[in-house]
C-alpha cells in the first residue's frame, strides 16, 4: 500500500452508492486531460478504494466519461429554421466538442460510447428530422453521412493542432522530406511546397458539403 492510499481516511462498510453518470460528469466537470480516479473521487467526496468499486483504470474511466459525453451533447432548439440550418447548428456544436475534447474520438474508435444514452440522442435527432418530412430510413441516412463527415473533420483538426502545438506545420514538414529525397522524386510536392502560401482549409466545409449531399438525396 502507497503512502498516499494510507493517508486516506478509512470508511467503514459497503462504498457510497454512485452511478455510472455521476462518475462520468465528474470527470467532465473536472476536464478528461485531468481526469484521473483520484481527482473524479476527489470531486465525489469519496476515496480513491471506493471509486475503485466503480471503475479500474484512468482508461476505463475516460470511456465512461466520453461516451456520457458524447451521448448527452444537447441537439440545437428547432425554432422554425430549415431543417439544412438545423443540420448545420448541431453539426457545429458537436465538431467544437469533438475537437476539444478529443477523448471522444478515441471512444467511438474503440466502440465504447453508451449505446443506450446514444439510442436516446439519436430518436431526438429523428424527431427534428421528421417534422420536415423525413423517413426514419432517410433520417438514419442523413444521421451516419453526417456523423462520418463531422468525425472525419475532427479528426483533421485535431491532428492540424497537434502537429503545430510540436512544431511539425504540414507544409514545412514536406519542406523538409522533398530535401532529403530530392527534386527528381517528389517534383509535385516540390511544386506545392515552393508555390504561394494559402490559407489552412477549414475543415467544417467538409460537413457542409455533407449537409448538401444529403439536401440533394432528400
């Protein structure tokens, strides 16, 4: 036993009753990059043992919190808007939580996401999308090219950060690659890298795109 574990306070008897989503709103509370068993025990005003009758690992907590977190991600209020602008308001809300918490990504990757809380989500989405005429097999449709294009955003977005946040910039890196294997074997990406510095892609337009795709199928 570890000087810190027997620093804590001894409780008598069964662990406190908790459930599966106080752990997890714990930990989002506290933020998945500090999400530790000791500080969501901490924030539930119980010790780390008792936690430990509730989940294992810092993994398996992240999974519960993540997919908590993906499954309870509010759907933006239908006021009358089209139904294309509705789209693009919860595609929005849920690619900023994607990217800022990139945790989530990794448990929809592993398939760990609460399938009971996300059957809820889901019908929310399927009621919004009926009220404008869609099937349930239309809205199903329009939900998985949607939800692709949003993960697919995500995930380039939260690579782009990452790549800057460790110095390594896309093009400044192929910069260096076409140095070290010279002009005569990657002469388009020597073209690109030596061409007119534009702008980052925003990679919501790929969710846009998305939203046009399936206004077209509808």
């Amino acid at each position: 036993m570890s000087a810190a574990t027997a620093s804590l306070p001894k409780r008598l008897g069964r662990p406190p009753r908790i459930t599966t989503a106080q752990i997890a709103e714990a930990a989002l509370e506290i933020g998945l990059e500090r999400a530790t068993v000791r500080n969501v025990a901490t924030r539930l005003g119980m010790s780390v043992p008792g936690l430990y009758h509730h989940v294992r690992t810092r993994e398996e907590l992240l999974a519960i919190a993540a997919a908590h977190g993906l499954s309870e991600l509010p759907l933006p209020e239908d006021h009358g808007q089209p139904w294309t602008t509705w789209l693009a308001e919860y595609a929005r809300f849920v690619y900023d939580a994607l990217v800022t918490q990139p945790e989530i990504i990794g448990q929809i990757v592993a398939g760990t996401i609460d399938t009971i809380r996300m059957a809820q989500h889901i019908e929310r989405f399927f009621t919004i999308l009926a009220k404008h005429g869609f099937t349930v097999e239309e809205a199903d449709a329009a939900y998985l090219q949607l939800t692709s294009a949003i993960i697919g955003a995500a995930v380039s977005e939260v690579g782009r950060r990452a790549m800057e946040a460790e110095g390594h910039a896309r093009l400044d890196d192929l910069r260096r690659a076409t140095v070290a294997l010279g002009p005569e074997t990657v002469p388009h990406v020597i073209e690109l890298v030596n061409g007119t510095p534009r702008p980052e892609p925003d990679h919501f337009d790929a969710i846009q795109a998305a939203i046009t795709a399936i206004q077209h199928a509808h």
